[in-house]
C-alpha cells in the first residue's frame, strides 16, 4: 500500500485555510470564506465528477 | 454522490459543505443536474487551488494530471483547519462520506485527527482522543475499520492459515504502548463446514492506551500497523496490512518536570 506523507499534505492544523475563489456549477464565482459566513465547514477535494 | 444525502444533517450541525476538483463548471453543472447536488461544487479547472495547497496527486500521471489527492478539510467556525482526512485509495468512490458520517455521529468530546486508509472493501481509520500530548499523559489510540455487509474479518482464536485483525504500534523512543482492547467476537459458521469462526462484522473498533514519556519531543508520528483478512460466506481476500501514520503534537508545558523519568 502505497505511503503518501498524508501529514504534510494541504494546510496544516490551526492553520487558518487559503482563500479560495472558485466558479460553481452554474459558472458564478464563489469566495469559500465570504460564503461561509462564520460557519464550520467541510471541503471536500475528489478526483473528477467525470470518473 | 453520497454526500448529499447528509448535507441537510450537516447544515443542522452548523456546517457548510464544498467540493472542489478539476472539472470544468459545464461538468459540474451537468453532475449537478443528474445528481441533484444543492451544496456548491467548485470548479478549479487549472488547479490552481489544489496545487497551492499542495494537493496535486500523481497517482494517475501521465495520463491525468491536475487531480488532487481525495480528502476532506474540517474547518472551524474561524475558518483555521480543524482536521484533515487522507485517503490511499485512488479508486472511484465518494471519499468523504465516512468522515461526514463520523463526524455527524460524534458527540460532544473532542478527538484528534483522524486518518483513513481505504483497501479494497474495508476501510480503516484512527485518531487519538485529541490532538496533542503532554509529558506523562496517556491517551487513547482508537484504530476503527468499517467492514462492508456481507464481509467479515476474523477474530481470535484463529485457525491455521487465517489472519486475526491486530493492531501493532510501532515503538518509538519513550512512549509506553498498553495492549489492544478488541471488541467481543461473534461465531460465524460456513455452511458444510464443521468449523466455526471467530469474527467481527460491521464497525469495530479497537482501543489501546499510549503514555507519552516524553519532552520537547516535538510532533510525533505515531505508526500503527493493522492487519485482518476479510472474507464473504464464500470466499477470503488475502491477508492485508495497512499501515497508518498520525502525527501527533506536542502541548507546550507550562512548568517543565525537573527530572523526566
């Protein structure tokens, strides 16, 4: 199995998470943190919607 | 995708739900559509965000590139990184939804960061009960596999030729490693077979206290090594091992021991 350094990966623990400004699905821009709103949240990363 | 069947669950706990990857907006919109998805799916088509935080994933390179690994963030209501769930597995699946599912399921205690591997069928995952240690604490290590229905993982006692689940720390330079608590067994008899065995089914979970004698040790990374075989009524897979790291932080002191033992 392989090892990936899962540790070191992204942002680390108590680290406030990047800014991301991103397009939707229906092509508006959305900025992660404004959207949230003083919310928790999960953001989740996958390979592809297409397989 | 089965994250939308606990967005309205995590919309009750408080929690907003994103997903990002590579897709063009067309895609996700289309996925969208198909799927009924309501919570956001982003689209980072250049993976730019997935490369600025050092996500880019080369499992599939050369024929794609630009994948990110799967995982999940938990963010906090100030927008720090509260946990953060990795995957091995590339394969096709909705990575996320056994931590959803973890975390809505959890009550008010506080844990440490969870790791995950996920093998052909059973998934793996642990965590300390929190996320940092102090010289002389102990803490509770939790190794968790969720055994799909239909499969089974065996137990001891154990015959000739079969894999018991274990779970091994492996040492490290001043922590005190107690021994695993494992669940009840339940017997399992195949049909034409006079044996029974000994398995456990389902989500079991295994417990084992670690003191930590340990100053200005920094993080640590804790490897815990867990092998089972999983088998049907019919058939068993070979037998795994999988190893997982968690890494695990050091609590400032506020008044050092004056002689660690």
């Amino acid at each position: 199995m392989t090892e990936v350094e899962f540790g070191k990966l992204g942002p680390a623990i108590g680290e406030r998470f990047p800014v991301v400004i991103l397009p939707t699905a229906g092509g508006n821009l959305l900025d992660l943190h404004g959207d949230r709103a003083g919310r928790a949240a999960l953001v989740v990363f996958y390979r592809s919607a297409h397989w | 995708m089965e994250l939308q069947g606990v967005v309205d669950k995590l919309d009750q706990a408080g929690y907003a739900l994103y997903a990002i990857s590579y897709d063009s907006p067309a895609v996700l919109d289309a996925f969208a559509s198909k799927y009924g998805i309501t919570y956001p799916l982003l689209s980072d088509e250049a993976s730019a965000v997935i490369g600025a935080l050092g996500l880019l994933n080369d499992e599939a390179a050369p024929q794609v590139v630009g994948i990110p690994h799967p995982g999940t963030f938990v963010l906090n209501r100030d927008g720090t990184v509260r946990s953060k769930h990795f995957y091995a597995s590339y394969r096709e699946r909705d990575t996320g939804i056994g931590v959803l599912e973890h975390l809505l399921g959890m009550d008010a205690s506080s844990h440490g960061n969870i790791r995950e591997v996920a093998t052909d069928a059973v998934s793996i995952r642990a965590w300390f009960d929190t996320d940092t240690y102090a010289w002389g604490q102990r803490l509770w290590l939790t190794v968790e596999l969720d055994v799909p229905s239909g499969l089974h993982v065996y137990g001891r006692p154990i015959s000739e030729g079969y894999r018991a689940l274990d779970v091994e720390v492996e040492p490290l330079d001043r922590l005190v490693v107690g021994k695993p608590m494992y669940p009840e067994t339940k017997p399992f008899r195949v049909a034409g077979l006079d044996e029974s065995f000994q398995v456990y089914d389902g989500r079991v979970r295994v417990q084992l206290p670690i003191t930590f004698m340990v100053v200005d040790g920094g993080t640590l990374e804790i490897a815990v090594n867990v092998s089972f075989q999983a088998c049907s009524a019919t058939d068993c897979g070979i037998p795994q091992a999988v190893r997982l790291v968690l890494p695990i932080a050091e609590h400032p002191l506020v008044e050092r021991p004056q002689r660690p033992q």
